[in-house]
C-alpha cells in the first residue's frame, strides 16, 4: 500500500522555505526557518534533520525536530540552532552559509 507524501510547497507565489533572523550580535546569531508543507494524505509526525553549513561546509549547528502535520497546506515556524562566532557577510567577503534539510 502506498500513501501520498509530504513535500515542501510554494505558497502566494513565494518559496515553501524563508529564514528569517531573530537575534543578531557579534557573538551569535538566532534565526527562525518558516516551510509550507502539503501534506496530502493523513495526519502525521515528520522528522526533520536541519544542519547550517559554514561558508567553507563545516557543520556550525544541527538539529532534529519533530513536527504534526494536518492534512492539507501547513505553514511551521522551527527556531533554528544558534550560529557562534559567525563569518559575517559583506561585498568584499560574501560569506553564505547553507542549509541542509
């Protein structure tokens, strides 16, 4: 028997996934992850594995969380690991880290 999965989903047009910054000093950096899920079968708990990559790949942070998902489109809000003693980003260093999911 196969069911139908979850995927990430594009709502009104914009991405499925937005990291949006919470606290940011020069020590740490906090910031929250917003995914649009569609789950089109039966209610269920998802398993995530986040990881924020440095700019050079290095792992700076992971987590697992675990979600509910109703059936149907679903906005969560995760807050993401903090980020120590960040590389900050400028045009003469644009130093971006990555996301894993």
């Amino acid at each position: 028997h196969k069911t139908k999965s979850v995927s990430i989903s594009r709502l009104n047009g914009g991405s499925g996934l937005r990291i949006m910054p919470g606290k940011v000093d020069k020590e740490v950096a906090s910031h929250y992850l917003r995914l649009n899920f569609t789950n089109a079968s039966f209610p269920r708990d998802v398993d995530l594995k986040i990881k924020i990559l440095s700019p050079d790949g290095n792992i700076v942070a992971e987590t697992r969380e675990t979600v509910f998902l109703s059936v149907g489109e679903i906005s969560k809000v995760l807050s993401l690991p903090d980020i120590q003693n960040r590389e900050l980003w400028s045009p003469d260093h644009p130093n971006l880290y990555k996301l894993e999911l």
